[in-house]
C-alpha cells in the first residue's frame, strides 16, 4: 500500500449490537440479538430463510425500528449523523433501466458526495471503484430489465456495491451479496470486498445464505441466526470446533456452511418437537477466550482470530483500490442533506430526462400518434364551419380529448410507479428531499410529454380546417393544459395507490365517469347529478375548445 493510500485509510470503528429486539404483532422477528464488528473485520450473517437476518440489517440501518436494545458506533449511539457513514446494499438491484452504468454511477457521487468535493475528484473514484469491481468493459451499457438486454445480474450486483461505495463508508451493510451469482462471480465478489474491509479498515456486514467453502474461509466473524435468536456468535474459524465440542462433527471434506445451516434447520418431520429443536439451537456461549461473545484483541495475538484468505491461490482478481477521500468534512455532519437543493433538483432532472426519454418518446407511441393524427385529419379535412358541422367538430374535439386523457394516465402511472423502488432506496440513503424530485419530475417530463400532443394537435387543427393562426394557439393552449391536467391527476393516483393495476383502474374510472358526465355524452343527466360536470377533467376543456371554435357561427336556439 502506498503513503498516499495509507493516508487515506479510515480511522478504526466498531459497531456494538446489544439484546436488539424486533417484534410485529403477532411474532418475534428478533429476540436479544447481541454481537460487535471492528474496523477490517467481514461480519457474516447466516441462518436459514426466515431466520431474520435482513431484518437484522434493517434494524443497523435504521430502516427498521427496534422494540428495545442498542446500536452503537464507537460507543456512541448510531444516529442520523452516523448513518451518513454507513452504505447499504439491498438484496434486490435497484435501477433506472434506461440509464447507463456510467450514468448510474456519475448522478450517484453528485448526489450524495458533498458539493464541497470537486467534480473532477468524483469522477476519478467513480473510475477507480470500476476497475476495482470489473466493471469497465459495461460502463456505457444500458442497465436493462425484463424487457430490455443490460446489465448481467453479476454486473448489477457488482453496480448496486459499487453506489454505495461511492459515499466512502465506515459501515457497509450487504443483503445476500451472492445471490443470484455462479461460485465463480461470487467468490471474486467476495474476495473484493474482503480487500475493501482490510486495506481500508472498514466494516462490512453481510448476510449470506449458502456460501462455498472458500467464501466461507473469509468471513472474519459469524453470528447464526434462528428464528431470531443467536445460536452463536464469534470468530468463524471456530465455528466448526465449537460445534463439534457439542457432539456436532462437520466431516473433514464437507462445506462447513452447509453443515452449519443443516443442523440449525429443523426436518420438517419434527416441527412438533419446536421446543428440543429451540433449546438444541442455544449455543450462544463464550468461545475460546472470547469475552462474552466479542471478539478480544487477546483472541487475535494468541492465533485464534481469523485464517487469512489466501489471495495469491484467486485467479484473475484484481485488489482492490479505492481513492478513501473522507467525504464528511467539518461542519457537514450537521447539515441533513449531503447537497444543496440546486444540486439536487439539477441531478435529478438531468437523470429524469434520460430515463424517461425512451420512455415517453417510444417508436410505437408516435407512430400510434401520427396514425390517429391522419386518420382525423383525413375523416374530417377541411369541414365547413356551418352549423350542419357542428356535431363532426364536436366529435372530433372530443375524440383528443379522450385519447390524450388516457395516454397522458397510462404514460405518467408507468413512469411515476416504476421509479417508485429507486426512489425509495435513495431516500432511505437520504440521498435528496422529495421536493426537489417532485419538481425535477415535472419539469424535466413535461417537453417530452407535451412534445408529441402538440404535433398531433396541430397536424389535427390545420388538417380539419377548424380555424386560423389566432384560433390555432387557442386550441393549443387548450390541449396543452389538458394534458397538464390529467398528469397531475395521474401522479396523485400514483402517490395514494401503490399498486399498478389497481392505480390504473382508479384513473379509468375517474375519466370514464368525467367523459359520461362532462356534458358531451349526456347533455340531461339527473338534476342530483348536474353539479359533476364542473369537477370533471373533461368538461371545461371540451367547452372552452367548442365556445372558441364556434364563436363566428349564428345563435340557432
């Protein structure tokens, strides 16, 4: 390691957990969960599903609120301030399919890197952290998802790790880092962040489900988890001689994660017998010489701290150089917001733009457009304005107004629903405020949705001959605050009702009964019901067109 990477390294930390308690109505998801990881140590998280490791993580991270216990960071307790130092990777890769890896990575350090860092200084650890994690040759790859190729899930993963370690954290939570990936990819992963935790003297806790044996040979601690109960906590490298104290033998060439999770997962056949399996499964006792289940700095001198990995037998894995800048300079711990508000709104509408481009301005969508732009234009080219035309024009104004209600619905519910994960994960990051995202929303959006509406009116307006040049940015003006309306509507729909279907169905019904009731297709509703039309979405717009492109006609009734 070089002077200047030693300068760079983190100070020691060390996270405490203590009798942590987690509890729903009905069951107990964590039961006096105690334990402690130091500066350069890998904490490994195992137990089998539903053990309640991911609640663990959550609880760490704040995310979860815990009935009773404590969490503390260097002795004091982890608060707001100290979470700013702390990175966490969820199980599931979150991202904007449409952006690149780069792009990706580039809004993430101008967001949550302090605007005290210089640009260029950002955008040298985005290039360090790629070649560390293997990432160079898919750095201009769209991510992708289920409908469009990206990203592998290897490549996510390796993304998802690679944001957070942006932020330069003391403490990195890591949800199932090798799910989804062949031994291979997570092994190299693994050895990675084993680098990570000891050039850089940072923490990393990880929750892992079935690792290989060589996986396993680097977890520095291991804490099993049962039904939310410890069932041990200590070095890993004694995990297997302590077990075997207790009548357990792991045979010689059998993977110790595998016997581990074997003996801790009751057979199916004996659930009735929950109370020997729960008081089999308390093995929570002082191991070697650990003091009351921590690990000592005596432990590590007497050669019972943890086997090193052997980097030198990895094939064709680079280590890892992080440039480790801290990056809570004096004064920003106070601040709630690692940016200002200008940062934020320009990030985000810069990343709105690029996720939601191929989004609204899709092939089909115009080509959709134009087809019923023509077909409108042709069916009515150049009706007169009499009064015998008055009933083509009045169909003609309503079918706009009815196909841009729905499209404007469905476009802005798919792109407000599908952002509403990454949204979530970078809050819970308290990444920016929701303000600044709500305005970046509507402004970045708002050319791109109103672009196509506008070709479409006017090819529409010139084509049926419904007036001249003053009549035309009337009508304009009319389209383009319809369509502002049925968007607002749409993100409202999409911040009360959660699920997808269920929001779509919420803003048929709505414009549905708006259309019945607006005046155009029952113009003599019941008396009790004649007060809708006014909060419809279709009745001034409808009326407003219509009183315009029919002022020069004579009063027939």
């Amino acid at each position: 390691m070089s002077s200047r990477e030693m300068e760079n390294v983190s100070k020691s930390s060390k996270l405490d957990f203590k009798d942590l308690v987690v509890s729903t109505k009905s069951k107990v998801l964590l039961k006096n969960v105690s334990g402690s990881a130091s500066s350069g140590d890998l904490l490994a998280v195992m137990g089998p599903t539903g053990a309640g490791k991911t609640t663990f993580l959550n609880v760490l991270a704040g995310r979860v609120s815990h009935d009773s216990g404590t969490i503390t960071l260097n002795g004091s307790p982890l608060n707001k301030t100290h979470r700013r130092r702390l990175g966490y990777v969820l199980q599931n890769d979150i991202f904007l399919s449409n952006l690149t890896l780069w792009e990706t990575l580039y809004f993430t350090a101008m967001i949550r890197i302090p605007d005290k860092v210089p640009k260029q200084e950002k955008t040298e650890k985005i290039y360090t952290i790629v070649n560390s994690l293997g990432l160079k040759k898919c750095l201009h790859t769209p991510i992708g998802d289920i409908f469009s190729r990206g990203l592998s899930g290897g490549e996510k993963k390796r993304a998802n790790i690679a944001c957070e370690l942006l932020t330069d954290p003391d403490l990195l939570l890591i949800d199932e880092p090798t799910s989804g990936l062949d031994s291979s990819t997570a092994h190299t992963l693994m050895v990675q962040l084993k680098n990570y935790a000891t050039e850089y003297n940072k923490t990393i806790v990880a929750t892992i489900h079935q690792p290989s044996s060589q996986v396993f040979n680097m977890f520095s601690t291991l804490l099993l988890l049962v039904d939310g109960e410890v069932a041990y906590f200590g070095l890993a490298n004694m995990v297997i001689e302590h077990f075997a104290s207790l009548g357990m033998t792991c045979s010689q060439h059998y993977n110790p994660a595998d016997f581990l999770l074997e003996i801790l997962t009751p057979d199916l056949n004996t659930r009735d017998n929950e109370g020997d399996i729960k008081k089999t499964h308390s093995l929570q006792v002082p191991i070697g010489q650990l003091n009351g289940g921590f690990v000592t700095e005596s432990d590590k001198e007497e050669g019972k701290g943890p086997a090193d990995v052997p980097l030198t037998l990895v094939r064709s894995c680079s280590d890892v150089k992080i440039v480790n800048d801290s990056y809570i300079v004096e004064g920003e711990t106070t601040r709630r917001w690692p940016t200002s508000l200008w940062t934020q709104f320009k990030m985000l509408n810069w990343r709105s733009y690029k996720q939601s481009k191929g989004r609204i301005l899709h092939t089909f969508d115009i080509i959709q457009a134009a087809f019923i732009a023509a077909f409108s234009g042709i069916l009515f080219f150049q009706t007169e304005n009499s009064v015998n035309t008055v009933r083509d024009r009045s169909g003609l104004v309503m079918t706009s107004l009815i196909y841009w209600s729905f499209q404007m619905l469905i476009t802005t519910l798919l792109g407000f629903t599908g952002e509403r994960g990454v949204v979530s994960k970078d809050r819970s990051a308290g990444a920016y405020r929701l303000s600044a995202y709500y305005l970046s929303k509507i402004t970045s959006e708002m050319p791109l949705l109103l672009s196509v509406p506008v070709l479409y009116n006017t090819a529409v307006y010139w084509l049926a001959g419904l007036g001249g040049v003053d009549g035309y940015f009337v009508y304009l003006g009319i389209g383009i605050l319809h369509c502002l309306m049925i968007q607002s509507l749409a993100h409202n729909i999409a911040v009360l009702v959660k699920d997808v279907r269920l929001s779509m169905m919420v803003g048929n019904v709505i414009i549905l009964a708006g259309l019945m009731l607006g005046g155009f297709l029952n113009i003599n509703p019941p008396d009790w019901l004649l007060w809708v039309k006014y909060v419809t979405l279709v009745h001034y717009p409808y009326s407003a067109t219509m009183t315009y492109i029919l002022k020069d006609l004579p009063d027939v009734w």
